[in-house]
C-alpha cells in the first residue's frame, strides 16, 4: 500500500506529468535490467547503456488504463451511490463510464500486442484523490460535475503530456484518439455546467477603431476632439455668416462632406 500524499489542486496541475511519479509509476515499473548496445562514433568503439525497447511506452500504457479504471469507478459510485443523481447527470456517467471503459479494453489489447500485462485495478493515487476524496464531499449534482470535469482533466492532460514520450506512431495515435475524446467530455461538462466564455470569439476588440489608429500617436485624432468638433462620420455641423448683401451664406459638414448653401435677403 502507498502512501498517498498527492493533493487534489497538486494532481490537477500536474496533470500528465504525475505519470512519471514513483507513487503513481510503482505498479507499473518494470524490475529489468537495461542492457548494453555497442555502438561506433568516430574511430574509436563506445559502450552505452540504454533502457529497454518499449518499456517505458508500456509504463505509459499500463498508467493510463489504471486512470481509466479510475474514471470507471468515479461513474460508477455516481451511478450505484446512496444519493440519486438527476437525470442530466444519470445520462453523463452511464455514457462517460462506457467511454472510460472502451478507453481500458483498448489500450489493455494495445499492451497486450506489445508484450505487456494487462491492468486490472484504479490508480490509486488519482482513485484516492479525484473519485473518493469529491465524491465523499459532493452533495449536489453540479458538485459531482465539477469533480467529473477535474477527472476528465486530468485524464486528457495525461495524453497530452504523454503521448509526444511514445516511441512508435501506433501508439501515439491510440493515446490521442483516447485523450481527444476525454476532452471532449471537458467541453460537455463545461456545457452541463453553464461555464462563462465556453467558447471566446476568435479577437475581441475593446474600442471602436479608428481609421488612423496605425498613425504615430502624435498624428492621431483625439476621439474627444472629434466628436467636439463634429468632424466624426455620421455627425453635422452647421455655421450660418451674414455676407454684405444682407444675405447669409449657410456651410454643413457631414460625414466629410461640406454643403454651402447662400440665401439672398
């Protein structure tokens, strides 16, 4: 048994790189050996120890399927638990708890076709830190949602972070088709949850924009000025002067444009 130590907040921004931790890594660590790979540079000969093939993409493997295990169990004391969840939520973890299942059967024939053995049990650290541990304090269903989309994170990190370490396409590809659809399950909950800015606009713009704002700052208009002055499209200006006739000579400015109108007495 382990002891776990990992806070909530510290799995949540660690994400993908809590995989590498010896707490986490402890059941899937391999006890082998590296061995030794003569190689040449230059004229004279080398030795140099290097880790086994593929071991380290197995311990990448074997961790994400206890992570699943852990996502399946998080749905399934939702699902199984002594308060009744509400329909929306119902809906999420029957569905998302066939995907994290999927997700362990996958990646579990993956290892298997490269020589690895299966996994069967939760991560404990993440078991113990984002299904318990919330789920034990959630007493509503958004609650139990904002649990499920720190779990969700975390997962989805976990393939981000991890997947680039593989070595062989094959796999990389398997551990992004996962980590894609977990974040899809974010972008669900973030709906579920009526999360602020879901979805931003791709450029915000704070200020109208002036057609001489890329003008040294000393050649540009006031906007104070010229809506003081009426110079700003869309605005009018009128100035009435008498002439010597005895007539009055009339001169509007809008929108750029000057009109001069002369009136006879």
């Amino acid at each position: 048994m382990h002891d776990v130590t990992l806070t909530r907040r510290g799995a949540l921004r660690a994400g993908g790189v809590a995989l590498v931790g010896a707490g986490v890594l402890a059941a899937c660590s391999s006890d082998s050996d590296p061995i030794a790979v003569t190689g040449t540079t230059g004229p004279d000969q080398t030795t140099t120890t290097l880790p086994l093939a593929g071991e380290d993409d197995l311990v990448f493997l074997r961790t994400a399927v206890s992570l699943e295990l852990s996502a399946v169990d998080f749905y399934d004391q939702v699902l199984d638990g002594e308060r009744a969840p509400g329909a929306d939520l119902r809906e999420v973890a029957t569905l998302f708890k066939a995907h994290h299942q999927q997700h362990a059967d996958l990646l579990d024939r993956v290892i298997g076709e490269e020589g690895g053995e299966a996994v069967e049990e939760p991560n404990e650290v993440y078991s113990a830190e984002l299904v318990d541990a919330p789920l034990e304090a959630a007493t509503t269903d958004e609650a139990v949602l904002e649990a499920a989309r720190a779990l969700e994170l975390v997962a989805a990190d976990a393939y981000v972070s991890g997947a680039g370490t593989l070595t062989k396409a094959t796999l990389r590809q398997k551990a992004m088709e996962v980590g894609g659809s977990d974040a899809r399950h974010i972008t669900y909950l973030d709906i579920l949850l009526e999360a602020p800015e879901l979805v931003p606009e791709a450029f915000a713009v704070a200020e109208p924009f002036q057609e001489d704002a890329l003008l040294p700052p000393g050649e540009q208009t006031d906007p104070a000025e010229a809506e003081d002055g009426g110079d700003a499209e869309g605005e009018t200006t009128e100035t009435t002067a008498a002439d010597d006739a005895g007539g009055s000579t009339t001169t509007s400015a809008a929108g750029g444009e000057t009109t001069t109108t002369t009136a006879e007495s």
